[in-house]
C-alpha cells in the first residue's frame, strides 16, 4: 500500500484569518484562489509586499482592531465599531480616546485580572491533579 499524501488546502477566507487580514483587501488571485498549507507557510515566513502593506496599515479585520485598541470584539461592537479600520484609524481612536474606549478599556482589564484570579485559585488544584 501506498499511502497518498493530498495536498491540504484552505478557502481564502481562512488563509486570512491566518494571516491576520482582512480579506477584502488582499488582492484578487488571494481572494480567488485556494491557499494550501505551504503557500500560507510561506507566505507568513517571506510576506510579499502587498501583506507588509496590511499588515502595517490596513484596513484591519475587527480582532486586529480589538487587540490593538486593547478591547473585546462585543466591545467594539458597543462602541460602534463594525467595519475594519485602517492603522490612522486606530492611532487616531487611541490618541482621542472616546469615552467607550476607555471604559471598554477597563472592563478588559477587569476580565484579564478575573481570569488570573482563576488560573492562580486552580494551581494549587492542577498541582494535585498531576
């Protein structure tokens, strides 16, 4: 027997989520094709100019904008934020710094510092378990 090794492949949609993108700005043939999983390695290993280019200024898909604005995606949704956002955009938010923000901001913060809670209460448990 033989075994067949078939190349794996992924829908565009996916090799950009991957990839950290927004699809609708990648070109054409990207958003046309398929992506298989060396072209994706690849891509991430050597991005060519026009993923530099997302990357660095987008337009940004919403979780990119929600890390970068250091919220939760619903919170970008509260604050109104539906669409992606290029890098000017971002900056433009953090340096004006609208009231959602900062409370979005904080109720972060809060769910970070719950969530260290929790992983600090079950240690001693986990030490147990092993």
């Amino acid at each position: 027997m033989t075994s067949h090794k078939s190349t794996q492949t992924m829908k565009p949609a996916t090799a950009a989520k991957k990839l950290g993108v927004y699809l609708e700005a990648t070109p054409t043939e990207f958003q046309e094709g398929v992506v298989s999983r060396s072209e994706l390695n690849a891509l991430q290993a050597d991005p060519p100019e026009w993923l530099l280019e997302l990357r660095r200024n987008g337009p940004h898909p919403r979780p990119v904008v929600a890390a970068k604005l250091g919220v939760s995606i619903s919170g970008l949704a509260r604050g109104g934020i539906t669409e992606p956002l290029t890098t000017e955009q971002i900056d433009a938010l953090k340096k004006d710094l609208p009231e959602w923000l900062e409370k979005e901001r904080a109720i972060q913060a809060e769910v970070r510092k719950e969530a260290v809670r929790i992983k600090e209460k079950n240690a001693p448990q986990d030490d147990q378990a092993h």
